[in-house]
C-alpha cells in the first residue's frame, strides 16, 4: 500500500501541480513509514516473547495513531485530488481508495475499532466531494464507494465476531487442559508453563517447588467415601493457595499429591519458612461432615540453585526429600525394621536361621548378578536409594550423591523418565515384582537399552525391607530387533 500510494501521488502531482496535494503525498509517506515501523518492533517483541500486557497495550494504541493517521492523510489527499478538474489520472486513486478499504478490512479486522476508524477516514472525504459534483458518474461513484464502506465494517465485525468466538474457544479448552478438574488449581502442564515462564527472567535461581503428600487420606476415603475425600481435597488446595505468595503456582499433581512453586526466594531460609508454614496450615484439622478430622502432610522441599537445573531435577529432588521425611516417620512408629531379617518368600527372599548360610548364598546371588547384570541396586521399602551400588555409578559415572534417593533418575533418557518413574511408584505401591525396559545414559554420554528387574525382599513377618534390582543390556538385541 505504501509503494502504490506513493506511485499513484507522485503521478498525480506530476500531472496537475498542487502545492497541498504534493505536501499530501509527502506527509502520507512519512505516516506510512511510521506505521511499518511500529508494526516491524511489535512483531519483534512477539516473537521473542516479551510482550506483556501494558506493553501489548501500548502498542496497540502507537498502531491504532499511525494506522488511522494515515488513513486521515489519505483520505485528504483522495478528496484534495478530487478537487481537481476532472481527468484520466484520478481514476487510480478511486482504485487505490477501494484496494486500501478492502485490504484494512481484511488484515486489522481483529481490531473493529481500528478498521472502522480507518475505513471512515479513508473513504468519507473523496466521497463527500464526488457528491458536491454535478455529475451522474461522479454520484454514482460516491454511492458505490459508501456501498463498499458499508459492507467493508459489516464484513470485519462478522469476522471479527466469528474469531473472537473461536479464540475464547480455544482459550477455554487450553484452560482446561492445564486445569484440574477436582480442586481448580493447574496441573503438571501448568506446572511446566510457569517453570518454562520464569525461568527465562531475571528470577532464574530462586525458584523452589514443595512437593505435597497427604499421610492419611486413604482412611478418609474408606471411612467416610469418596466424595469427602474430594472435598478435603478441596480444602487442601484453598490452604495451599492461602500460603502461597503473589506469582506463586499451586497444582495438584495427582491423587493426594500437590506441588506450590515458589517463584521468588532470597535463600533456603526462605524455603524453610514457606515450608513450615504449609506444614501448620495443612496439619490443623479439617471439618467434613460436621465432624473435626485430622489428616497430616509431608513436605519435601527443593531449590533451583543452578542455571543448568531443570523441572525434572527438582521434582526429583523434592520427591526424595518428601520420600526421606516419610522413611523418618515410619522409623519413628516402626523401629528395628529394618534390621529385621530377611526371608524367602515366592520371588522374595528371607533370612534362614543359620546367618552365615544366608551370608554365603548371598553371596553366590550377588555375584551370579554382577556377572551377568551392568549394575544391581538395593533401595528402601519406599523406593528411595539410600545403599551405594558401585557398579550403577561405574556405568553411568554418577557420584553417591548424584545417585541416592531418586537422583537415579536423571540418568535415564528423558523420554523414558516419567513412565519409568510412574511405573516404580506403582511397584512400590502393589509390592510386587516388576520388569520393565528404558535407555540408561553410560557414562560416555551415550544412551543404551536396559531390561530392569526388580524384587522385594521381606522379612519373617512379610513386611517389605527392601528392593533388589539388576540392569541388563539389551541395547544390541534391540537393535537387531529394529
């Protein structure tokens, strides 16, 4: 449109010498220019993400002055050359009237007040002089002007309806798909948009997530049913959402288990504190059915300390914190478990009377094991690593520290991590054995093939002490296979 305005001015000043008009078609080129400008630095700023809502405003307004301020000069200069003699070279610009009205209703139709503004500005003055002619022609070109005028504002408002109508649409169905249905807060795709969100600006470092789980909520259901157990869940999201900060995230990652993003942390004394305080809040008792009930939460906190830390790395490392508040607990109600021996029992195993039989089968076991297997490990009734296993740090170059807990898990491929992590929780859950398959990163980087088994080790009384596991390469079968 600036090109052709241009042409089309440059033409008409040439044929019929106007001191306005000239200076119309100057001030047009310089206004249109204007208008590219703002329009090239906003598109800028979408596309690198930095647009916030008053700086969407702001150009939404610097738009709207250069837009219509342009289309103010065009109209003038439209209605100026009309006033002209009649001649050959005004014919363009009733077509370069028409193409600018047609093109402003198509492309700023999101913007009726904008496009109807324009439209007027544009259109208005050349057809209010073609009306002052005397002229048949010159009437009939005004009334097919105010036509197109007309129908140009109908045609962007239907357009402008049928979009808004599909964008809250589509609004709605993404805020339902980062909603949890229950409680209302986000869910982990929530989660992950916020992380993602601040994790590009100046808060990077001092983000820290507390990761929820409710002790007791399995009686509520059995006891009370299943729609009181929804309820306190309810009522646990409106606590949760109580000790948040302003920009802080609360989501309910499934079930019983919550997580509140803190977003905004000067230290781990701060993280504490929101600790503590979701730990009084959550541990009052909660009214259900006129009656006074008393459900409990574990806490495991982690911060984001390092440039190069993810989500997954800290959903890992407060799940280990929550698994390792949970292991105190149950030690403090059940000292001496994990000393107990350990029997066989089907695909488990238990401790014989003789202890140095069972030393010596063990033995056997551990080195029929490392003989065929790239890595065995050991883990807590829970889940949770806390024995050293060599050959897993020797084969993934992990540290003890890396290791422990659920740290483990930031060496299997990231594609495998959430089933593989989700499929552990629900072995520990049933207390069965389990196989499964996933890549493990070695410690040259690469990612291989493991065929995973893992079997529960009890004692006299049945109750489980612990897990035992091996890791098999399969990396070459599998691909032989493919």
């Amino acid at each position: 449109m600036t090109v052709l305005f241009l042409l089309v001015g440059a033409a008409s000043v040439r044929a019929a010498p106007d001191r306005t008009l000239a200076a119309l078609v100057v001030t047009g080129g310089v206004m249109s220019a204007a208008r590219l400008g703002v329009l090239f630095a906003g598109r800028k700023l979408c596309d690198q993400a930095q647009m916030s809502p008053i700086r969407a405003r702001r150009f939404e307004l610097q738009f709207a002055l250069s837009y219509c301020g342009f289309a103010a000069v065009f109209g003038a200069f439209a209605a100026r050359a009309y006033m002209l003699p009649p001649a050959e070279w005004q014919m363009p610009i009733g077509i370069l009237v028409v193409g600018y009205a047609a093109g402003a209703a198509s492309t700023v139709a999101m913007r009726p007040c904008i496009v109807g503004w324009s439209l007027m500005l544009s259109v208005i003055p050349p057809t209010c002089i073609l009306l002052m002619r005397e002229n048949v022609n010159a009437a009939l070109t005004s009334v097919c002007l105010l036509a197109l005028l007309m129908g140009g504002i109908r045609s962007a408002r239907q357009r402008y309806r049928s979009q808004r109508t599909k964008t809250t649409t589509r609004q709605v169905l993404a805020r339902q798909a980062r909603t949890d249905p229950l409680t209302g807060l986000g869910n982990r795709l929530a989660l992950v948009q916020a992380f993602e969100s601040s994790s590009r600006n100046e808060r990077l470092g001092r983000i820290a997530l507390h990761y929820v789980d409710l002790d007791k909520f399995k009686p509520v259901n059995d006891q009370f049913g299943h729609q009181a157990g929804d309820r306190l869940l309810c009522l646990v999201a409106d606590r949760l959402l109580g000790c948040g900060a302003a920009g802080d995230v609360v989501v309910r990652i499934g079930g019983d288990e919550f997580v509140l993003a803190q977003f905004d942390t000067s230290g781990d004394r701060d993280v504490d504190e929101q600790r503590m305080r979701i730990e009084r809040s959550l541990n009052a008792p909660y009214i259900l059915n006129g009656r006074s009930i008393e459900v409990g939460a574990s806490i495991g906190s982690s911060r984001h300390a390092s440039s190069v830390q993810t989500l997954d790395a800290l959903l890992v490392a407060a799940d280990t914190a929550l698994s390792q508040k949970k292991a105190e607990r149950r030690d403090a109600r059940e000292p001496g478990v994990r000393s107990a021996g350990l029997q066989a029992q089907g695909s488990a195993y238990e401790l014989p009377a003789d202890n140095s039989a069972w030393n010596k089968g063990e033995e056997r076991a551990r080195l029929l094991i490392d003989g065929i297997a790239v890595a065995s490990w050991e883990s807590a009734p829970d889940g949770l690593i806390e024995t050293d296993s060599v050959s897993w740090r020797a084969y993934t170059g992990q540290s003890y520290d890396d290791w422990k807990g659920y740290g483990w898990a930031t060496a299997i491929h990231p594609d495998d991590r959430i089933a593989t992590m989700r499929k552990w929780r629900e072995t520990v859950h049933d207390q069965q054995s389990v196989e499964a398959q996933y890549r493990l990163r070695r410690w040259d980087g690469a990612y291989r093939w493991m065929q995973v088994h893992a079997v529960p080790l009890r004692n006299g009384d049945g109750l489980i002490v612990g897990w035992l596991g091996m890791n098999i390469d399969i990396d070459d079968r599998k691909l032989a296979q493919a």
